[in-house]
C-alpha cells in the first residue's frame, strides 16, 4: 500500500530532495532496468526524473536509495551495454550534459560490498552548481522519512571520506558508506575545489556531497570531451544486534577493511632510511640551529633555531637515537652528550621532570603544560630503563607518583592544559569539539604498563586499568592526538594480554577505530600534494588540517607493539590496517623532509623557526589540499622519525654480503644453516609485502633464492644494481638462501 505524500509530520525538517526521492519511491514512477543480487539484500537499479538509482532491499528491513548518477536539465535515456570481467553491471547514459557511464562492479557476496561508479564525458564545458547528496535509507514502504537510524561516524576535514550509519527501524543494519576520493582527484582539478567534509549529512539525507565552488567562490567548468569520474562509491552493509561501543567499532575496522580491498592502491616506494638516519645523525651534531649547550650538556631545540629546549623534545630524541645505536651496534657518541642533560628538567620541590629547563625565558608559561607533555617524557624514560639505563630509571621513578597525582585529580579525563603547581585548568576544552585530550589516558596507560614490567609493582598496572576504563563511552570522539590514540590501543592490547579480560582486546577497537576515522584513505593530487604522498596519513589532532611527521612514525612505533602483542589473535580486519599504515609510512614520510620536495612547494613563512633544505630534519606539516608545505616549521623534534624506521624495517643478516629491508614487521628472522634464513611478516593475507635485500658498500650482491616454506618459489620482480626487489604476501612465511656470484 502507497503512503500519502502528506503523511509528514510537522517536526521532520527534510530537505526539497529528500521530499522529491520520497516521492519517486512511493509514487512507483521508477523504471527498473537491471537487479543484481548481494546475498539477501536485492538491488535494483532504476531510472527516475533526475537520477540512476540503486534500491537496496532486505526482506522485512527495509533498505537504501544510492544516487548512482545525478543528471538534471532534461529526459536521458539509458542502455544496458555488456559488462566488463570484473563488472557486475554496465549501463550508458545519453543526455544534455553528455555521456554517462554507471558501473556496478563485481559485487562480493561474503563482505555484503558493492562499488558503484559514475563517469561523466561532457558535451560543452559543464559547470555544476550544485549536486545532492546520494544516500536515503527507507522503511519497507520505501519511506525515507519512516526510517529511524543514527550516523556514528562521518568524514572530518579532508580525511577518507566515509559515513558510517545503522538503520535500526527497519532493522536493515549497519552500513559503511566510502567515497574513493582517488579517482576524484580530475573533478577536484577542473573544478578547483577540495573534498572538506564532503561525504556525511543530516539523516535520512547522507553520502557525498560534491564541491562546486573554488576556494574564490567561482564554479569553474569541466572540459568537454573528457571523461571525469563523478563518484565512486564503496557500501559495505553489516547486518548484526544493535551494537555496542566496542561492536560498533570493530565493525567499523571491518567494513573498513572490506572497502580498502576494493580500492586500486598506490605503489610504496623504497626510500633508503639508513642514509637518512646517518644525515640526521651528522646535522644533529654539527648544525648550531639544532642544538644549544647549556650546563655542561647539549639540548634539542624543538624547531630549526628556534624554541626553548624542552623534557618531551630531548627524550624523545634521545630514546630514538638509543634504538639506532643498538639496531648498528654502536652508540653515537651524541646520545651520551643528550643523556648528560636529563637530570636539569627535575623539580625537587614538585618532585617530577618539568617541560622546561629552570633558565627557560620570561616569553614561556614555564608552569603550563598540556595534559600528554607530562606523560610522553616518562614514557620515553621508562624504555630507556627497560634497557639498562639507571639514570633514567631514577628519574622515572622519582617522577611517576607526580604523574599519578595528576591522573587521581583530573579523575582520568585530563584538560588540554593545566598549571603545574596546583593542577589549575588554563585551557579546558578544544573549541573545535569541547572536549579536553579525550586520549591522554591511553598514552598514561601505556606508561604505567611500562613501568609495571620495570618494576611488578601491582599499583601500575591497576593505573592502567583505571585509565583505560575511564575512556570507555567516548566511542569516535576518543581521538584528540593521533600517536595519543595509537599508544592508547598498544596499551590496551597488552592489558589483554597480561590480564586476558576480554574487555581491553575490545577497547582496543575503539581507539583504532577512532585512529582510522581520522585517516586520509586517499591520495589527493590536488595543487602541490601531487608532488608528495598522503595516503593512509592521518591528521595529527582532531580538527587539524594536516598530517604530522612526529604522530606519523609514534604511531608506526605503537603499532609495531600492538601486532607483536596481538599475535594471531587479532582481528583480521585490525592486522591488514596496522599493516598497510606501517607499510605506507615509509614511503609518505619521506617527503617530509624538504630536500625532497621541490623548493617551490615550500612555505615562505614558518610559525616556528625557518626551513633550512641543507638539514636532514623533517618538515612539521603536510596538507592533502597541496597548500604550502612546512607552514608550522621545520621539526628538530621529529628527528627521530629516520632512525625509528631504519631500526624497525631494515634488519642485518649475519656474515652476509647485504641487509634486508621490508615494509611489513618481521615477527621472527631465523637463520637455518649455512646460508639461509627463514622470516615470518606479521601482515593480513589480502595485503602484499616488499622485500629487498640491500648490497652492503664494498660487497657484492649475491645469487638469491626465496622460496615459501612449502617450498613454492618466489622470482624477483626487480634485480636492480644495488638491491634485489621481491613482492611477497604480507602474512608470508620464507625462506632465502643466497650463493655468492663467482668472479668472471
């Protein structure tokens, strides 16, 4: 039976569109010209006044309208042409504007996924002025506005651009809504416009809205004659109970995952760390813009020649640096230079390591700190005395129960930035989304896990217990600081693991599912990002327009914790996104560094300091949108970056001719006699790994062999001068033998 198109109460505030899809669905003036079937959901794709629709229907449960194409200004008409191999459905499209090809592509049955794809080749130079969103869910009468759902999770600046929504009534589940915004990247060209925010709304309107107007507010033309891509979009529907926090957010992994196995992705380029780290190494030591000596000792600045020497900044540094000594079997005498001064950022009367050191200048609150300044130097101490180091280990417990103080008064839900001396608010809240740093406790966690293997005192871990527990409820709004989020998962992961309370494995969703909200799952070519790499990067802050280098590789340190700590255990959908982020992260973060960028793309202004290309630091910041890089300085700080991924993904073989380099986590690396080893990549099977084996200076490359442990070979898909090139899966199991080359 057919509703009245008056049955609309007087509190529904709908959109013009929403009423004019209400109508075609209920009015049966749709045609249908194709079904392609998705498990228990039916789709039908149907043509109406403006639009190619796709109907998703469940029996009982009702379902979903998707805009497939918009195409106003007059009739179309539309042919069914042969599909493609990987194509589940083809259909053209005539009309005023030009050529419109709609593809369905091969559906997955067992991920409930379908990717649907609008190509548009205009006939004249078309400007859009505007286009609507492309999703409507509907009861089982097709009544959008008889639909009673919620969105959990939609796009934030210029990351992936998602929605992620649950249809309650009708209980039609849960739905991940992901808009490639890759093969975008044309429209975002011709039109001069960005994907700020584009893909969530207001229930029942959601989706993707498209940009139409440049940043000057002009609408700028698409170029006759050539093909654009309008939209790609990804659904993975999820049929399940009302979900709770951690349901929702493993279920969101999970989709996630489903969407990124459709996606055509980038090549990860080979980048040589190792070089890198020995530049930064050398400009750390010589260049007077790095550092500053001061009593007796040399200290960071945090910024090229510019910023006071702080706790966070030289123990950071240091902790980084330590790892490169251990990974290349000798300390750089720097590192004894940088731990002589740790001790001058203790404050006997408050009893803890200060930001500052007791000279800092009048310009500096040297009482305020922002709520993860005080927890991420401990942290940094507490590996260095894992590793034998005393002083640190002092220190550490000299200041922890300071720490634990903060934690008791601040019940667990820490501000941005208090007074030091007596735990006074300055600032409360972000404006951006009125919360305080929601993440803090994971990163607190983290260092009261740290320090219960130091020590076994039971009080740490029962620390880190209360701080985990306090963020449970935060749901996506957990995410202030991404490194934050990311250590909170690795301390989830290991409460697990030390304790086996279910509860912590879970939680430890919440925060990647929050991490990943946050992720640009795309690689824009827009102005100057061309130039660089942005996918898989995440924003350093919640509302911050731009990727970080320092959240970058704390976050890659995290995860390798987390999947060493997971093991086998973990979710599928967790391990592949882990991975793929790590495996990303070597090549996006070498374009922080600005001697590799071109100097034009470069800001000329810096908040902080100035860019000097000469030195092997990085860059703070990195924009998807292409403005200028470099704009927040040039990272003194964020150093570490090179000699954290030198020590994780290059590894050293004994007595061999070469070193072998990965971009997966190595889980265990064995030799087997002779020349041989056998190694174990810590990735999900539906991701593929890189594997080169480096000739090391003065030595030939030998003859190598890699076979799987069942014995299948693997050949080299690059043989290249300096390095042998071989693609693996990223779950691999291997075994390389080499045999040195006989001298002609």
């Amino acid at each position: 039976m057919l509703k009245s198109l008056g049955d609309v109460t007087s509190e529904q505030n709908v959109s013009s569109y929403v009423l004019g899809v209400r109508d075609e669905l209920i009015s049966g003036s749709l045609v249908s010209l194709a079904k392609v079937s998705l498990g228990d959901v039916a789709l039908n794709v149907v043509q109406g006044r403006d639009s190619i629709w796709v109907l998703f229907r469940r029996k009982g449960a009702g379902g979903m309208a998707i805009r497939a194409a918009f195409i106003p200004g007059g009739g179309f008409t539309c042919k069914l042409i042969e599909p493609g191999p990987d194509e589940a459905l083809r259909l053209s499209a005539t009309s005023p504007l030009g050529e419109h090809l709609v593809l369905i592509h091969k559906v997955d049955i067992g991920l409930q996924r379908v990717r649907i794809t609008h190509t548009l080749t205009p006939i004249a130079p078309l400007s859009i002025p505007f286009a609507p969103r492309d999703v409507y869910p509907f009861d089982e009468t097709l009544d959008p506005l008889g639909a009673v759902g919620e969105v959990e999770a939609a796009q934030r600046g210029l990351n992936s651009g998602l929605v992620y929504f649950r249809m309650a009534e009708p209980d039609f589940g849960s739905v991940l809504y992901f808009q490639n915004l890759t093969a975008l990247n044309d429209y975002y060209r011709a039109t001069r416009t960005k994907p700020d925010g584009a893909v969530g709304g207001e229930w029942p309107e959601l989706g993707y809205l498209p940009p139409t107007k440049s940043k000057d507010g002009e609408i700028h033309s698409l170029p006759p004659g050539e093909a654009v891509v309008l939209s790609d979009a990804i659904l993975v529907i999820k049929q399940c109970d009302k979900p709770n926090e951690t349901d929702s957010a493993r279920h969101f992994l999970q989709m996630l995952a489903a969407a990124y196995t459709a996606l055509e992705l980038p090549v990860a380029e080979y980048h040589d760390w190792v070089d890198r780290a020995e530049r930064t190494l050398k400009d750390l030591a010589t260049s007077p813009k790095a550092t500053q000596k001061k009593f007796g000792a040399i200290y960071a600045r945090p910024y090229t020649d510019d910023e006071y020497p702080d706790s966070m900044v030289q123990m950071s540094l240091l902790t980084a640096m330590h790892n490169y000594g251990v990974w290349r079997g000798e300390a750089d005498p720097l590192e004894a230079s940088f731990r002589k001064g740790l001790a001058k950022f203790y404050d006997p009367k408050l009893k803890s390591i200060c930001r500052y050191l007791p000279d800092v200048g009048d310009d500096k609150d040297a009482n305020a700190v922002d709520s993860w300044y005080l927890y991420h130097p401990l942290l940094n101490l507490a590996y260095l005395a894992l590793d034998g180091d005393e002083e640190a280990r002092s220190l550490l417990l000299k200041s922890i129960d300071f720490g634990i103080k903060a934690a008791h008064h601040f019940k667990y839900r820490w501000p941005i930035q208090y007074d030091i001396r007596d735990f006074s608010i300055v600032t409360a809240v972000a404006p951006s989304d009125g919360r305080g740093q929601t993440d803090v406790g994971g990163l607190y966690a983290q260092l009261m896990l740290v320090a219960y293997q130091l020590t076994a005192e039971e009080r740490f871990l029962d620390e880190a217990k209360t701080a985990i527990e306090a963020a449970m409820g935060l749901r996506f709004n957990l995410n202030y600081q991404a490194n934050l989020t990311a250590w909170g998962a690795a301390a989830c992961m290991r409460l697990w693991r030390i304790t086996s309370d279910e509860r912590y494995l879970q939680q430890s969703y919440v925060y990647l599912a929050s991490f990943f909200h946050n992720c640009e799952i795309w690689e824009s070519e827009i102005d100057n990002a061309a130039l660089y790499k942005n996918f898989l990067g995440v924003t350093c802050l919640q509302d911050a327009p731009y990727m970080a280098i320092y959240e970058c590789f704390e976050s890659f340190a995290a995860f390798e914790r987390y999947l060493q700590d997971g093991g086998p255990d973990m979710d599928p959908a967790v391990r592949l996104l882990l991975s793929e982020y790590c495996k990303y992260a070597l090549d996006r973060a070498w374009y922080y560094y600005p001697d590799a960028l071109p100097k034009q793309v470069l800001a000329t202004k810096q908040r902080n300091g100035h860019i000097d290309r000469k030195l092997s630091f990085p860059l703070e910041d990195l924009y998807p949108d292409g403005q200028p890089a470099g704009q927040v300085g040039q990272e003194v700080y964020g150093a570490g970056a090179a000699w954290i991924f030198a020590s994780r993904a290059f590894h050293h073989i004994q007595d061999a001719p070469f070193r072998l380099q990965c971009d997966h986590f190595i889980v265990s690396l064995e030799h087997q006699g002779g020349n041989a080893i056998g190694l174990q990549l810590t990735g999900d099977g539906r991701g593929r790994a890189t594997l080169h084996c480096l000739r090391l200076k003065r030595r030939r490359l030998p003859e190598f062999n890699l076979r799987t442990i069942a014995g299948a070979p693997v050949e080299p898909v690059a043989i290249l001068k300096d390095r042998v090139q071989f693609d693996v899966p990223a779950n691999a199991h291997l075994v390389l033998s080499w045999e040195q080359k006989r001298r002609s």
